[in-house]
C-alpha cells in the first residue's frame, strides 16, 4: 500500500524509456525476492527512476542504493524514500549504467529499458547487475526469455508473466494507454 502512493516521474524522458513501475508489478518482484531470501542484503536498484524498487526492498528491510542517471528522478525518489519512511536504509547515486558506482551488491532489482526507443537498451542494465551481484530480479518483455538465458553468464533460475500498464505520457504514443505483457526473471549470476 505504501508504494501505491509514492511520486510519479514530473517529466520522464522518452529516449530513456522512463515508465513508472507500478506498485503491484514492484510488489509482486519484491514479495518474489524476500520468499527466495534475497532482501536480507545490499540491494541495488539499477535505474531506479523514482525509486519503488529501491523503497520497496527497504520496506523489506534490505539496505538499499539506487541508481539513475536522471538527478529528476533521483530528485523524487529521495522524496518517495522520505514520505515512505526508508530514507535511512536508501541512499540514491546520480550515475550511468557502464560505470556503476558500486563493485559488490547481494541483489539488483530492476526494470531496465526495454529497448524500444533504443534498441539493445537492457543489455548495460543486465551487464552491470552480472558484474556486481550474484542474484538479479529483472522485468523484460513477455518472449525475452530465450535472449536473457543466451546474453548472461548465468541462469534464469525462476520467471513469472504478468502485465504492465502504460500510459499515454508522450508525443508519439497514439493510444491513452496500452496492457503490455512481461516477464519478471530471477537471474543467478555465475562465478
């Protein structure tokens, strides 16, 4: 419930592919992460826009560092982080994915790009998780299996279907708003 009431994006960037993650997609990966006992650490939130991922794994009681590269973004996250009650489990880093300002997490959860403005968008994402943790929740169009398994060095140890709403927030988008279908991954990195 909580999550269900935090700041939305003022502007998001269409060429970053900035959507909200909904605070039922956000719960259901984060309830996902806590049953396989993966809140227990440091958690990364890699491109974590607003912040839902990142607050929801401190509500968990995860410590928690999100990163964006969008200081807007890290701008109202912070304010989620406060209005939610986490901010002293979370801190938030202005940075870009190929330079990751950590070298060791427990679990990243994230909701990558999907490479629709900017194709091959998640790959950074995917890359960046893999090189810093052992463990990663990942949200990627529903059929993405086949390419996650083949592009990590790893396994997709679990996945899940599920919907995603998204609205009509840019020029471009001709329909108020359009279900999408996706895929949540549990990714165990390799050694």
């Amino acid at each position: 419930m909580v999550l269900q009431d935090l700041e939305g994006f003022a502007n998001p960037v269409a060429r970053l592919e900035q959507y909200e993650t909904p605070a039922g997609l956000a719960s259901d990966v984060l309830q996902f992460a806590w049953s396989n006992g993966d809140l227990d650490g440091r958690v990364l939130d890699l491109g974590c826009g607003t912040g839902v991922l990142g607050i929801g794994a401190a509500l968990y009681g995860a410590r928690v560092l999100g990163v964006d590269t969008d200081e807007g973004a890290l701008g109202v996250a912070r304010r989620n982080a406060s209005a939610a009650g986490v901010s002293e489990r979370v801190d938030w880093v202005r940075g870009d994915i190929d330079v990751v300002p950590v070298t060791e997490a427990d679990t990243v959860v994230m909701n990558p790009p999907f490479g629709a403005q900017n194709e091959g968008a998640d790959r950074p994402f995917l890359r960046a998780a893999g090189s810093v943790a052992d463990v990663a929740y990942t949200v990627h169009n529903s059929g993405s299996l086949g390419f996650v398994e083949s592009f990590v060095d790893g396994e997709v140890t679990d996945a899940f279907g599920t919907t995603l709403e998204l609205p009509r927030q840019f020029g471009f988008h001709e329909e108020d708003g359009r279900e999408i279908e996706v895929e949540v991954y549990r990714i165990r990195f390799g050694d």
